[in-house]
C-alpha cells in the first residue's frame, strides 16, 4: 500500500504541492471548492479516522518533505485515509468545481435540522468515546439528512474546517442584516403577499420602535438577561418586522397584525430553529380582527415549529393607557394571553399586550419548563414614520 502511494507522490508534482499545502495552510487546503459527492466521500474519510483513535482526532502532522517520518508513524488506515482526502483535493483542483452557492438562511436551516438530531451518548456502541465519537456521529447524522439538506450540511462542516464562520456566527455579527434580507415581506409566498395592504395604507407613527429591557426569572433573580427589541416599520402597510438581541443570540420575526407571519431563532447549539413560515393564507385577514375583550382566538403558528407547536389559542383582556405598560408609549395596550399547544414538553403561556398605536404585541412575561419570566422595560426609542 505504502508504495503505491510513494509512487504518486514521487511521480506528480501535484502530489508534493498538496501535501505541502496541507501541512502549510490547512484552512486554504480545505477551503479548495469540492463536489458534493466529493465532500461527503471527505467526510467518510474524517470519520474512518476518528474511528481510529490514537490521535485523539487530531489530523496528522504531514509536512512535505517528510512524507516518510508522517508514514513511519502513522497506521495503515490512516495512511490510506489521508492519501484518499489528499487525492480528492488534488483531483479536484485539476478540475476545477465551481464553489457550491447556498444562501444563510439555507445552511441555518441545515444546521438546525442536524443539530435536531439526538446527540450520541457516552458509550454508545460503534463510537470511540470523547471527542472521536462525536467526530463519526456528526458524520452519520450529515450522512442521514434528506437532500438537499445533506449537501448544505457537509458545505457547513467543510467551511468550518477551513476556519471560516458558521452560517450563525454570521447572522449574529450583523443581526440587523439578516432581518432585512430573510425577513422581508416582498420575499413571502405571493399567496401570502396577495392578503397584505398596499404600502403606505397603514400609516404608523415610527419607523423604528427600541426597547431595552431585561429578562428576569423568579425562581433566578440574579441572573437577568439583559436584550433589545427592534420593530420595524418599512412600509406603512401593517407589516413589522422585529429582531430581539441578546448575548449571541437572536430571535427574528416578520408580523402582520396579531398574525406572526415569520420567525426563527439563532443561536449556537441545539436552540437554532429552521425559519418557518405561516402556511394558512386564511390566518392574513384574521389579522385584521377587531381585538374585543373577553372573545377568544386561534392563531396559526409558522411552520415547520421545532417544540411541535401547532397551534396558539389567545384570550383577549382588558385595555389599559399604554403609559402603563411604560411612560412615553402613548394609545392604548390591551391585553393577550396565549397558550401554545405542543406536541411535546410543556405548553407555554404568553402574557402580552397589544399596542394600537404601534401596531405591535409585546411581551409581559412567559410561563414555560423555566418557570415565570417577566420582561422589565428600561427604556424605549420612537424613531420617526418612514417617509
């Protein structure tokens, strides 16, 4: 086997630039543009090693100009494993492959269907323990993705090798940029854009609306979460959009009316959502329902719903000064209390209020596994209406 190898590499040129490469820069060596098939052959690989565990899943070392130190001390499988990767790279580099182009929105949603895969547990048979196991569990969850996801999910594992940034860290560095461009009402289904008024119908009186407020859970005082809430107002058309900023996290919403039209969460890990989208056309004008106190409604919820929502079921409240709620809001909030209905874990309750003047549900508090948590506004911005 080795002197199979030997022989390519005594043989190609582009056999010692490779390696060479690889030892030199990896990030520039796994950021080469690859075939779909061409990565998740890579991937198969990756996992062949980190099944051989002596290295602890580290890659090992293969300078150029000691390709035979790296096979004194590597195993035949690793060998085997690394030529193959390094094979790849250089035949793909001999035929160039145009770089596969996939939008944010669609390698979140790549990574939020795989990270919803159930991790892999301590011991599981099949996987080498620690860091290893995780390695080749990873690779058979991409592997098990339906297309096209499997394909966006082995380009997001590549490019975070290359050292580049997760599709996450990049919406996080620049919230503001991800709203505008994936939770833009002109990009929802026409059926959905056909129900909305024409712009400049529904005049509000800002174009920005800025809480600055803290999450506070009775049961842990002490650890408030300190957030912003930006609403949008684009158009004058009654549509909102608004995003929630945290310490590295996001929740992104598109509203029309009390119907949520859009939303998803960004984060790292396991609460990553996909972005849903509403898909009864009959909920649009039902946004449009008179608020009375005392009448209940039932909402349809964004789709696809990563606690199993299905449906929420809201009881309309009393109005009260929207100074109450906090000093330089002006008109009135009345109040909203709902209750999403999951097909697993325990149904969260919302306590909101609706703001006329704004055009906008905000949240009071929230009643979930964690307990109560109330929101306690610190200030509020009204920038002026779009013009």
């Amino acid at each position: 086997m080795l002197m199979r190898w030997l022989a390519k590499f005594s043989s190609d040129p582009a056999w010692k630039a490779a390696l060479a490469q690889r030892a030199g820069d990896q990030q520039k060596f796994w950021s080469a543009p690859l075939s779909a098939d061409d990565r998740l052959r890579m991937l198969q690989l990756l996992k062949d090693m980190a099944m051989d565990s002596q290295k602890d899943c580290h890659l090992p070392s293969m300078a150029g100009s000691d390709f035979i130190g790296f096979a004194k001390t590597a195993s035949p499988r690793i060998i085997e494993d690394v030529m193959e990767i390094l094979e790849i790279s250089i035949n793909s580099g001999k035929s160039p492959h145009p770089q596969d182009q996939y939008s944010v929105t669609d390698l979140l949603d790549a990574d939020a269907q795989l990270n919803a895969t159930p991790p892999v547990a301590p011991g599981t048979q099949g996987y080498p323990p620690g860091a290893c196991g995780i390695l080749a569990f990873s690779v058979d969850a991409i592997a098990g993705l339906p297309e096209p996801v499997r394909q966006r999910a082995s380009f997001e594992f590549i490019r975070m090798m290359s050292g580049q940034k997760a599709a996450f860290e990049t919406v996080l560095d620049n919230p503001s940029a991800y709203l505008d461009d994936a939770f833009d009402e002109r990009q929802l289904p026409e059926t959905l854009r056909l129900h909305l008024p024409a712009d400049g119908s529904r005049p509000l009186p800002y174009s920005r609306l800025i809480f600055e407020a803290d999450w506070v859970n009775k049961k842990t005082p002490a650890d408030k979460v300190a957030f912003n809430n930006v609403f949008i107002n684009r158009r004058n058309n009654g549509v909102i959009a608004d995003v929630a900023n945290a310490d590295r996290w996001s929740a992104f919403t598109l509203s029309y009316g009390i119907a949520v039209l859009r939303t998803q969460v960004v984060v790292k890990g396991t609460d990553l959502t996909q972005r849903s989208t509403i898909e009864d056309e009959a909920a649009m004008p039902a946004a449009d329902h008179e608020l009375v106190p005392g009448q209940s409604l039932e909402l349809a919820v964004p789709q696809p719903s990563q606690k199993g929502v299905k449906s929420r079921r809201c009881e309309i409240g009393q109005a009260v000064p929207a100074s109450t709620i906090f000093p330089s809001l002006t008109g009135t909030a009345i109040g909203l209390q709902c209750t999403d209905t999951k097909t697993r874990g325990k149904n969260e309750s919302w306590h909101s209020v609706w703001l006329t003047d704004y055009n906008i549900a905000w949240t009071q508090s929230i009643d979930d596994e964690d307990g109560r948590t109330e929101v306690v506004i610190r200030n509020v911005t009204i920038e002026g209406a779009p013009q």
